[in-house]
C-alpha cells in the first residue's frame, strides 16, 4: 500500500488521492503558438527519478498541493 503525506490531512492511503499530473511551466496565453500548448496539455517527460507532481485529494480536504516523489521506488521527498 502506498501512503500519500497531505499538507492538511496526514498521510493517507494513495486511493483517496487524484494524480494531476507532472508539474511543468504553463507557456504565456499571449505568445505561445499552437506546438507550445499542444506539448504543454499532452506531451510528458516520464522521467526516471524524482519527479514534481500535482494531487488532488478527492477524499479528504479536496485540495491541490505539489509532491516530489521518486518514480523508481515511489518514495516521497517532499510535499508543499
């Protein structure tokens, strides 16, 4: 069982939880041309090692937060 630490709630079992995806710079609405928001919606790295990740906890205190995990051993680093 994978345990998720919340900011608000404690750790909790990874089913309560939503990935929403790997963390990455959003281009500027004003500038970017249509390959820049196509890599930004659907293209990701899937890197091996630590990633930076967005959560949502669906069952618990409905909040977003960012996590650093490691996706080779599934390890939490840190959480914000």
């Amino acid at each position: 069982m994978i345990q998720l630490p919340c900011p608000w709630c404690g750790p909790r079992n990874v089913t309560e939880f939503r990935y929403a995806g790997e963390r990455t710079p959003r281009p500027d609405p004003g500038t970017a041309t249509p390959r820049q928001w196509r890599a930004y919606l659907y293209l990701r790295r899937n890197p091996c090692g630590v990633v930076e990740e967005n959560w949502y906890h669906t069952a618990g205190c409905r909040r977003f937060f960012t996590l650093h995990r490691d996706t080779a051993s599934n390890a939490v680093k840190e959480t914000r």
